[in-house]
C-alpha cells in the first residue's frame, strides 16, 4: 500500500482530541522536581560494584542538577538541535541523565544495545550521522572503547567519544559532569519542537538493515500516559527497571514512566534472578515492565524460597504469557500480569487492565490503550468479521513519525492505518489476540496451520517451558512444521511424545509439527520476542529428510 499519511494533519487531529498534550521531556521532570525535590528518582544497582548496596542515588533534584550540567557540557562540545546522540549503555544512571540532557538542547537520543558490535554499529551510526556517543569502558567484558576506535575511520560525522568510567579526558566524568562548563536549566534550552523528533530507535529486524523508528516527545508522553491510567501508577509507585533501556520497553515503559509519575526508578544493569528479587524486595518495587521470562524467574526465586515483592502491577510483552505463569504470579504474589501489545513503531497498543488480567491475560494481549485505535483487516483494509484472523492495523496518537531518511515507506494508508505486521483476531470486548506474522506464516499444502494456537498446545504440556513453530521447506506440501521446545528436564522428548500430546489436544492432524528440537533456550531478542529466523535456519535440515 502506497503511503499516503498527512502527518501535519494527524498532528492537528491528535492535538484537537487532547492526545498530544505537548509536553517535553523537561516538562515532566520539572514537574517531578517541583512536586518532590528531596525524593529519591534513581536507585542505580550495578553487577561490578556489587547488587548489596546501590552504585548511585539521586534524589530529583540531584537529577535535575546533573541533567542541566549534561546538558550544559553537550551544548559545549557543539552538539545542537537534530543531531543524533547514540547512547550505548546498560541500564546506569548516567544512560538517564544523558537522554534528558540530550532532550534539553534539542539533540536526538538514539538508545543503543549494549549488545551491538561491529557489524551492527558501522550501519547504525552511519547512517544516523552520529555525532556523539556514550559508551562503557567496559560491560560484561566487552572493550567498549577500542570497538568503537576500529570502527572510527569509517564514520566521519562521529566527533565526541564519551566514556562512562573511563579516565582519560574523553570520561564521562570529565567531559560531561566536571567539564567547567555552565549549565543548562530548562529554562534556557532548546528541545524539539514536541511534534518533531525526538527519539530514533533502531528496529530489531531479523533481516536486511534496521530500520530508525522516529518518535516525538507527542508519541512518547502519549504512550506512558496511557499506560499509567489504565495501570492505576501513581508517584509512589517504584519501577523495577531491568529491561534495557537500549529497548523501547526499557526506555519509554520504564524510565520515561517512572519520571513521568514522579515515581522512584530502580536500575539493575544485569538480570541476576535471586539478586534481582532481593533488590525489588529491598527497594519496595511495585511496578515493572518486561517480557515472560523475567517473570518466570521472579516466580522460581520466591519457589525456592526467595522474598516475595511488593509487585503490584507488572506490564509483560514481547511474547504471549504462558497460563502457567500468570497463574503463579498472582498465587505467589497476588499479581496480576498485565499482557500487551507493542512494536517499536506503535508504542503500546493494546493493555489488559490490572482488574481483568486473571481472565484475559492469558488468552489476549489486551484492548486499546487511550488515543488507539486498532483494526482487524485484510490487506485492502476491508475489516473482517469477530474472531476471524487478519491483518493489525493501528493508528492513533503514539503512531510513529516514519522511518529516518526513508520516506514513503512505512506502510500507511490515505486514513493513517500502519500495517503492523502482526496477524490477529479480536473478541466481541475488543480484546485482541496475535495469531502470529504475516512473514512467519506455515502453509502446508495450501493450509495456513494455527501457528500461536499449536505453540498454546504445546506450553500446556508440563514438561515445556518454552515452544515456537517455524516452517521448513517441503517439495510435496510446500511447507511442514517444526516444533523447538526447552524443557523443564533433562529425558528426552521424541516425535512419539509430541504426536501423543498432539493427539490428546483435540488438534487437527494437519495441524500437528512433522519434527522436533529440544533447544537449551530460545533464542530470543531484547523484548522478549522469539527469533524464529535462528530457528529456521535450524529447520531447513529437516527439508532433505
């Protein structure tokens, strides 16, 4: 479908609607500031300094002191409205200052994996013509600095190397927080207009080149808006912050969430289980955002014996929440698990409210956030009928603004329907269910098979932890299916186990996985999402049987 999205005239329609309030990243932490300045607003642990006590605290008025002086010592080194400013770091307190700070002066984050290494990187900044970025010296072994001195010669625009921990004169220490040079209060800066870029975020594609994902600060006050309301949070709520801000989920759903209620943000930079546990216990975390297996993990530290937190809602995307799980969590917490729905180009689609996620959580992936609007279509756009299998489409106030010097190709209509990619039915409540991917598709002889609702069969088994289905070519059927599944247990699990399981579901025969992997784990990426283009590859094999 040819573009034909009006973005000035979207932004007029979010504006009248009251969607885009028009507020900055400033805005909420002056706000934030104003409200409780003595109140703790970071709480950094760090895996190097030891998860017994935290590396850094800072109270919003320290926060605010040392975004001005951040943003103060970036203005100096040159950096300006619309350049890009890669922020490579793990989830530190000095990841927070620099995207506000940055924010204040109108420059453009561009979070970074920490995972990332050459290949990804030379593509990344050189396309976004980075002109600063912050890197670690080092992070879980990895030689921040000297990766980044190999890939230099290729990227020109790259002047400012900014090093957390580092001693030399490009630290962070030394360049940004002690550089002499005066600060910036909010007062004086100069932030993107709030409909402009203000965030560009690469996608986690699994082929080809990523894709920059452009937000404004419009979209992304939208987006944590609309999850606050219907999460019920509150300033006194406390964010467990481990999924990596370098993620969308990491950086809008948490740390912008956490300033945007005025609440407490509480940074684990490494996901340690039974310290994790110990640190949300010990902080009161209330709140968190992450995908499936973060709280499969909380859920087996308390079984062991670990401290119960004080969770009280907890926001899980990424993939589909096994009912096992959801059922563990509010037994052994009372917590009940809010499913969502979100790519990097929408935000935060779709939430089950905290009310209802006994009920819905585990067969849904919730109902349209406030200023959403989601539809369930072929790919004419002509709607289908309750329950039927379609294409997601989505527009409404978190819409992205494009994709960064690509023009033309988001994929959205005359009306501003984005074609999301995900394949999705929707219950007579508006509660919409992911069937799988258009791209991820298994036709077998002509027959599309019921991708999510095979994996579904196969979480049930009790030995199972964790399922996917991928396709594997065929000459006679096209395609077949292949089942990879992580165990609980170290026997074995044959095609005779799977066929009997099979056979005990009801499922139609057609239906059922033609072969078995048993995997350690699934690979997965940063959100929590199944990286099934790793797992065909692992399939084809079974194409010369």
């Amino acid at each position: 479908m040819s573009d034909g999205f009006d973005l000035a005239a979207h932004a007029r329609a979010m504006r009248t609607a009251g969607w885009w309030q028009d507020r900055t990243f400033d805005d909420l932490l002056e706000s934030a500031i104003a409200a409780s300045p003595r109140k703790k607003a970071v709480v950094a642990y760090r895996k190097d300094r030891g998860f017994d006590i935290p590396a850094k605290v800072m109270t919003y008025a320290e926060l605010g002191d040392a975004v001005a002086q951040a943003a103060g010592s970036l203005r100096a080194l040159g950096i300006g409205r619309g350049d890009v400013v890669g922020l490579m770091l793990p989830n530190w307190w000095e990841f927070v200052v620099a995207a506000f700070a940055a924010c204040r002066i109108g420059a453009v984050p561009n979070p970074l994996m920490p995972i990332f290494r050459e290949r990804e990187l030379r593509f990344m900044l050189g396309f976004a013509e980075t002109r600063a970025i912050l890197i670690p010296k080092s992070f879980r072994g990895h030689d921040f600095p000297q990766m980044i001195d190999r890939l230099r010669p290729e990227l020109p625009a790259l002047q400012h190397v900014i090093v957390v921990d580092g001693d030399g004169p490009q630290s962070f220490d030394r360049l940004v927080m002690n550089s002499g040079a005066a600060p910036v209060p909010a007062a004086a800066g100069t932030p993107a207009d709030p409909g402009e870029m203000a965030l560009l975020m690469y996608t986690s594609g699994t082929t080809g080149e990523p894709k920059g994902v452009m937000h404004c600060f419009n979209t992304q006050v939208a987006c944590v808006t609309a999850l606050g309301n219907r999460l019920g949070l509150t300033p006194e709520d406390v964010h467990f912050a481990v999924a990596p801000f370098g993620h969308m989920t990491g950086y809008t759903a948490m740390m912008l969430q956490g300033i945007h209620c005025g609440g407490t943000l509480v940074l684990q930079d490494v996901w340690e289980p039974e310290a994790g546990v110990a640190i949300m216990a010990r902080e009161g975390a209330t709140h968190m955002a992450a995908a499936t297996p973060f709280l499969s993990d909380i859920c087996n530290v308390i079984a062991r014996g670990g401290p119960v937190p004080d969770l009280r809602s907890f926001l899980c995307g990424g993939a589909q929440i096994p009912p096992v799980v959801i059922e563990r969590a509010r037994q052994m917490m009372n917590l009940g698990v809010s499913s969502l729905w979100g790519m990097s180009e929408s935000l935060a689609g779709s939430l089950t409210e905290p009310e209802r996620a006994q009920e819905k959580s585990a067969t849904t992936d919730g109902r349209a956030v406030e200023g959403v609007e989601l539809l369930i279509a072929d790919k004419d756009l002509n709607p289908l009928p309750q329950g039927e299998t379609g294409r997601l489409w989505f527009r409404g106030a978190q819409q992205f603004l494009g994709y960064y010097k690509r023009p033309g190709l988001d994929g959205r209509g005359p009306d501003g329907w984005f074609d999301t990619g995900d394949l999705a039915y929707m219950d007579a409540e508006g509660y919409i269910r992911i069937n799988g991917r258009s791209k991820d598709i298994v036709i077998r002889g002509g027959e599309n098979i019921p991708v999510v609702e095979i994996e579904t069969i196969l979480y049930r088994h009790p030995r199972v932890t964790d399922a996917a289905i991928v396709g594997y070519p065929d000459r006679r059927m096209g395609e077949r299916a292949c089942a990879f599944l992580v165990l609980a247990d170290r026997a074995p699990f044959t095609m005779q186990d799977l066929r009997a399981w099979m056979e005990g579901s009801g499922a139609a025969r057609q239906y059922w996985p033609e072969a078995v992997e048993v995997i350690e784990t699934m690979p997965r990426n940063a959100a929590g999402k199944i990286q099934k283009f790793t797992l065909k590859e692992q399939a084809a094999k079974y194409a010369a049987c």
